[in-house]
C-alpha cells in the first residue's frame, strides 16, 4: 500500500488536484552580447567579476543574489558588476550558460 492509499483510506471524499510540472524559466533579460567573466585578486584575496550586462540593475541584482545563493558564498552588486568573492569562474559559466546568456571568460 503505497501513500496514495493510505491518504486515499483516510479521506475518502478528497479529491486530488492534478499537478502540473513548472518548467523554470527565468524573468531576467536575455542580451546579445556576452557577459564578461573575469577573475582578479585583491588584497591576496580571489574574486570573479562579471561585468556587461545591459538590461535593468534589478535583473542584474536578481542574478547577483541567485549566483551567491546557488554557490553559498558572499559577493555584491556595485558600478553594473557581480563582485563573487573567490575564483568560481568555471561554475559561474555553466550556471549563466544553463540560463541562457552568452558568456566569455577573460584572464588566465
């Protein structure tokens, strides 16, 4: 007796709405050009910088806070830049990539 029948046996009179599967699409502006991918230190300290988006800050602050959270590290948004503290280069492109941006990966 799976979980169905069990929910089923204890109610009889509900009936199950049929669920839909959400493909995730994201709300952010797709652009032309490549966003720029590159990686720097400051301090001693590796970065990832990711610089040339032309659609709107809040797009762009979107992606900030989904790539800090999808990756569990710190960074912020400032002068139209992701600033990503450590060098995540290689995950921040396939992530971008996954979504539909066009990215190219500058120095070293």
């Amino acid at each position: 007796m799976d979980l169905k029948d069990q929910l089923k046996n204890l109610f009889p009179d509900h009936e199950p709405e049929e669920s839909q599967e959400i493909e995730e699409k994201s709300d952010i502006w797709l652009q032309d050009d490549p966003i720029i991918c590159k990686y720097e230190k400051r301090k001693g300290k590796p970065i990832t910088i990711l610089e040339g988006y032309t659609g709107a800050d809040s797009d762009f602050k979107k992606l900030a806070k989904e790539l800090k959270t999808k990756l569990s590290v710190g960074g912020s948004f400032k002068d139209d830049r992701i600033i990503i503290q450590g060098d995540y280069r290689d995950k921040i492109m396939v992530i971008l990539k996954e979504k539909g941006f066009k990215v190219k990966r500058v120095g070293g």
